[in-house]
C-alpha cells in the first residue's frame, strides 16, 4: 500500500513557475514507476510526466516538453514536477501516482493522491 501526499499548487501568472511535490509512505518508494496526471473541469484526466523507479528514465505528454521537469528522490520518498513557462490551457488539479511498471497512461497506475490544485492566470 502506498499513500501519496501532493502539495505546492497556487495561483500564478502566465510564463510564472511551480514546482509540485508528492511525498510517498512505505519504505519501497524505488520499486514504483511515479506519475504526474492533471485534470480540467469537464475533461478527462490526462497524462503529463512519467519517472522510472530508478529515475533513469522519463516521460513527457508533448503539450508540457521542455517546460515541465518530473524527476525523484528517493531518500526522501518524494517525486517532483517542476513546472516553467506556465501556460493558463496548464490549469487543473495535478495528481501524482504510483505504478509497479513506467508507462503514461492512467490505468498503468494503482495508487493516486488527492491532487493538488494549479491555476494559471492570463
């Protein structure tokens, strides 16, 4: 079982930065594949960012690259999304969650957080 805690969502201006955390119970955070995932009202939860367990490897949605960064610590049980050049269209509650593999879709994923919630104005 693996609970996951979001937090650092806000208000910012458009071309501003966030940077979201989701700190993970359980002492075997490095054996799952960390997903960021966002939903808008009336749309379907989307994709935005996957790390490996290992955090060799990543995954973006075309919409967010080169502009948002997921990456990991371990140690502190704790996955990151580093969000630059933010867009208003970027809007949405941004969940994180956990998957025994490493894959950018939301059934790939078993554990999510409550999410957190990211607005952004023009």
């Amino acid at each position: 079982q693996v609970q996951l805690v979001e937090s650092g969502g806000g208000l910012v201006q458009a071309g501003g930065s966030l940077r979201l955390s989701c700190a993970a119970s359980g002492r075997t955070f490095g054996k799952y594949g960390m997903g960021w995932f966002r939903q808008a009202p009336g749309k379907e939860r989307d994709f935005v960012a996957a790390i490996s367990g290992s955090g060799r490897s990543t995954m973006y949605a075309d919409s967010v690259k080169g502009r948002f960064t997921i990456s990991r610590d371990n140690a502190k049980n704790t996955v990151y999304l580093q969000m630059n050049n933010l867009k208003p269209e970027d809007t949405a509650v941004y969940y994180c969650a956990a998957s025994s593999g490493f894959a950018g879709f939301t059934g790939a994923y078993d554990y999510w957080g409550q999410g957190t919630q990211v607005t952004v104005s023009s």
